[in-house]
C-alpha cells in the first residue's frame, strides 16, 4: 500500500466557502447533507491521486498500481521493486509505503 498525501473524502463534512475543494472540515453534517461538497472533493481527489501516481510512475520504474483507493484509504495499492522505496518516498505526494 502506498499512502499519499491527502484526505479521503469520508473526512469531508463540507466545502469552506471560496476553497478550491480540497480543504475538508468539519461542521458537524452528514456526508449525505454535503453531497455537493463530497462530490466535488472526490473529483478533486481523483484527479490529485492521477496526478501523484504518473510522479510515482515516472520516478519508480517497474511500479505496477493495480487499484486506487481514493475514497477510503488515500492510496493505491502496488508492487514494487524493493529496492526503489526510498526513491518512491521521494516522489512528491507520497507519504509512505505499508
């Protein structure tokens, strides 16, 4: 597993006024209350988690993703050559390798 540096969005409560939607917080509502919100973070969040996963791609040679889990982990699940973690950990976005 391979964590990457964001929230998912089941931390998201809603939307702060003017954000560009990846600033969750808390105001003590449902998810189902902030639909709006959850949807427009989980685009966000596709998109960042593509984004962070062609940076790993590029750095790691030989790293195979094989399912992304944006929506309850904020990660991907992937094999990797052993000896390329510290140069994954070096990618922008990635926090850590479990």
């Amino acid at each position: 597993m391979i964590k990457y540096d964001y929230d998912v969005a089941a931390s998201l409560y809603r939307r702060r006024q003017g954000s560009r939607g990846d600033q969750p917080s808390k105001d003590g509502k449902s998810l189902k209350a902030n639909a709006t919100a959850v949807k427009a973070y989980t685009a966000y969040v596709s998109k960042l988690s593509d984004t962070i996963t062609a940076r790993a791609e590029k750095a790691v040679p030989g790293l195979n993703v094989r399912f992304s889990y944006d929506g309850a982990y904020g990660g991907v699940e992937a094999t990797i050559p052993a000896n390329q973690i510290g140069e994954l950990l070096k990618t922008d976005g990635v926090v850590a390798v479990q």
